[in-house]
C-alpha cells in the first residue's frame, strides 16, 4: 500500500496530513478576524497621563 510497510507508518502520515489541513482552514476562517480584546478609551488615557508624567520627570 503505496511503499509503506507497516500500518503505523500510514496513521501517522495521516494524521500529519489531516493536522495540516485542519490548520490551514483555521487559518482561512480566522484571517481578518478583529481581536475582540481592545483597551477601554479610560484605560487609554490614564496610561497617556502617566506616560506624560514619567518623560516630563526625565
């Protein structure tokens, strides 16, 4: 069966065949996915208060 000896050589080429594709199509169906994990504007802007404050310091 295609020059493969034993029946476990087959499963793992298998198997790294499937990984592979079930890869690239979570790839293909996240590729312009925004992260939904995004800083709060009031986070943002007390991390700009601080930063101005620390390189008025310097």
């Amino acid at each position: 069966m295609f020059g493969i000896p034993d029946v476990w050589v087959l499963l793992a080429f298998v198997l790294s065949l499937g990984s592979s594709v079930l890869c690239v199509a979570w790839g293909v169906m996240r590729w312009n996915e925004v992260d939904p994990v995004e800083e709060p504007p009031e986070e943002l802007q007390q991390w700009r208060r601080e930063e101005n404050l620390v390189k008025d310091e310097l």
